[in-house]
C-alpha cells in the first residue's frame, strides 16, 4: 500500500470520529503534495493546511460525523 493509500485507509478507519478524520483528512492531503515532488507547490501545504482545517472545522464540527466517506460506501 503506498502512502496516499495507507493515509486513505486511515481515513477510513477512522470512522465516524470527526476529530480523527479532520487529522487523517490533512496527513492525507499533505502526503499527496509529498508525492508531487514539486517543492514549490508542497510548500503551498502552509496555506492549504488553514484552510482545510477551517474546512473542517465547520463542517466536522461535532464529535460524530455522520458519512465519512460518502463515495467510499
């Protein structure tokens, strides 16, 4: 299984947590930035990170999160 995978797989198993799938939902993202090689745009991550926190943040904003993975299912 290769990184997104595993980050993916993380994501996934963490269930309805929302917190847990707010943290799985960033090392997800930044290990696909990672994967581009492409210094400048993982440099982006600090900007991207903000928002999808604040993103997440209002979205997940309660303990249980209802659908996790809505395509996954």
């Amino acid at each position: 299984m290769g990184v997104p995978e595993a980050a993916l797989a993380a994501m996934v198993a963490a269930g309805h947590d929302g917190r847990a799938l707010i943290r799985t939902d960033l090392r997800f993202h930044r290990r696909l930035l990672l994967c581009t090689k492409n210094g400048p745009l993982a440099r982006l991550e600090v900007i991207i990170e903000t928002g999808f926190l604040a993103r997440d943040r209002l979205v997940n904003s309660a303990d249980h999160w209802a659908n996790p993975v809505p395509f996954q299912a």
